[in-house]
C-alpha cells in the first residue's frame, strides 16, 4: 500500500466531502479512506506516519480511526455479497465483527442486519462465537 501525503488526504477529503450530499463523510467511508489509502507505519511510542497521522490530519484519535478502519475492513470483504447501504451506520458493529474470524463476518453481518442488532448485542458476538 502506498502512503499518501498529508496534502493528497486533505485534497482527497475535500473531494470527498465535496461531492458528498450531505457535506460530511461517514464514519465508515473515512475508515475505507484510510483502509485504501493509508500505509501502515512501524508501531512504537513517539513514531510519525501511517494511522497516527492520520488520525491527526483528519481531527480524530488513533483509537477511533483504528476502530473504523477495523469496520471498513468487515465492509470491504463483503462488498461481493452486498452493498454498503445500510452498513454505514453500522461502524460500531462492524468494528466488534472485525474481532471475530473472517470467516463469520458475512454471517454475522447478516444476522446483525436481520436482527435489528445493537452495537452492544453485535459487542457479545465475540465471546459466543470463540
């Protein structure tokens, strides 16, 4: 994956967001943003790059950016099975699906939307599936 710079995400964003109706990105497009077009840096205390900065450029914390990265990843493997619609209200959920194994994120997705789930109902998914 190749690391874009700071100006190509914030000219990205912007076009984005321009063309976006409602004027502002979902939590789920910002995570297939990142997904798609952030590189992975080396971890470690102190260290610039990748997710990190990210989260810096785009006004929101690490901890979150991870959180819908790990939603969009869930999305991003269904995208043969259906549709986004109706997923990108769903970060939350997809990001405790993303604890389970790949395997079941389709069927879990499924159940989720079947069954008018919570993000805490979808959250107890990972201790009942290991």
């Amino acid at each position: 994956m190749q690391w874009y710079g700071p100006a190509v995400i914030v000219a990205h964003r912007a076009s984005l967001a321009a063309s976006n109706s409602q004027g502002e990105l979902s939590t789920l497009e910002i995570g297939l943003h990142a997904l798609h077009c952030v590189s992975l840096s080396a971890g470690g205390r102190g260290k610039k790059g990748g997710l990190s900065e990210y989260a810096v450029l785009v006004g929101r914390s690490a901890g979150f950016i991870t959180q819908i990265v790990n939603a969009a990843r869930v999305a991003d493997a269904l995208k043969p099975f259906s549709q986004l619609d109706g997923l990108e209200a769903k970060t939350q959920h997809l990001s405790a699906i993303h604890a389970l194994p790949e395997e079941a994120w389709q069927p879990a997705v499924e159940a989720m939307l079947s069954g008018g789930w919570s993000a805490k109902d979808t959250s107890t998914l990972h201790g009942v599936v290991e």
